[in-house]
C-alpha cells in the first residue's frame, strides 16, 4: 500500500493536509459534512486547491468506519480529472509519527470496498 498524502486532524473534527500522487499535488481538507440527513450519506466532503488563494473545490467524500476489531477508521474516496480514476484510501497511522492527530492517506486499490461519492450542497468553508 502507498502513501499518498497526509493529513492533520483539527479541532473541529475535520482534517487537513497534502494530497500528493505522482500526478496530484495539492492542499486537501476533510471537511464535515453538516448536511449528512442519512447513514449512508458521507461523514465528510473532500475539497482541494493548487494554491492557497484558489477556491477550493470537491474532490471527493470520506466515511467514518468500523474494522472488524470495533475501531473507528476514515475511508476515502477522491476522484479528479487530474488522476484519470477514482483513488481509495483509508487515513492511517503515518510513519514515524507519534502524534495521534496526523495521518497517512493510504491507498487502497480495492475498488470492491468503496463507496460511491454523493454531493452534498453547500461549501462548509476552508
């Protein structure tokens, strides 16, 4: 599995962080989804930019999950012109870190458990 970006954890729950495939590079944020109304809707929208005086724009959704252990993960999935498929990752211990708020974007090439990215509506803000 490759690593394909990072990711801090906020205060406010959401995350953000660098999303940065061979093709990509680009700040990303997990924003909370306000308007979730059903289970199966996501946890969180996903918007990127190139530069920090762009308008960001949704580039994907991420669910909360539960492993087979009874622990919450985040699974990811973003989808740009940029990439040329959809990418699925999971947010996971990043490498040699020791804070419990960063996190690794890893891959996951198993389209099989993905979930498909729903819109949401309004921009939660940067």
């Amino acid at each position: 599995m490759a690593t394909i970006g990072f990711v801090a954890k906020q205060e406010d729950g959401s995350y953000k962080g660098r999303l940065t495939p061979l093709s990509v590079d680009c700040d990303i944020k997990l924003a909370k989804n306000t308007q979730k109304t059903k289970a199966e809707h996501p946890d969180f929208r996903i918007l990127g930019r190139k530069d920090p005086r762009s308008t960001p724009v949704e580039i994907g959704a991420a669910w909360v999950r539960t492993n087979r252990e009874g622990d919450e993960y985040v699974s990811v999935s973003i989808s740009a012109p940029e990439i040329g498929r959809r990418i699925y990752a999971n947010l996971g211990k990043a490498p040699g870190q020791d804070d419990p708020d960063v996190f690794a974007l890893i891959w996951n090439d198993d389209a099989a458990a993905a979930q498909p990215v729903a819109a949401t509506g309004s921009d939660n803000g940067w």
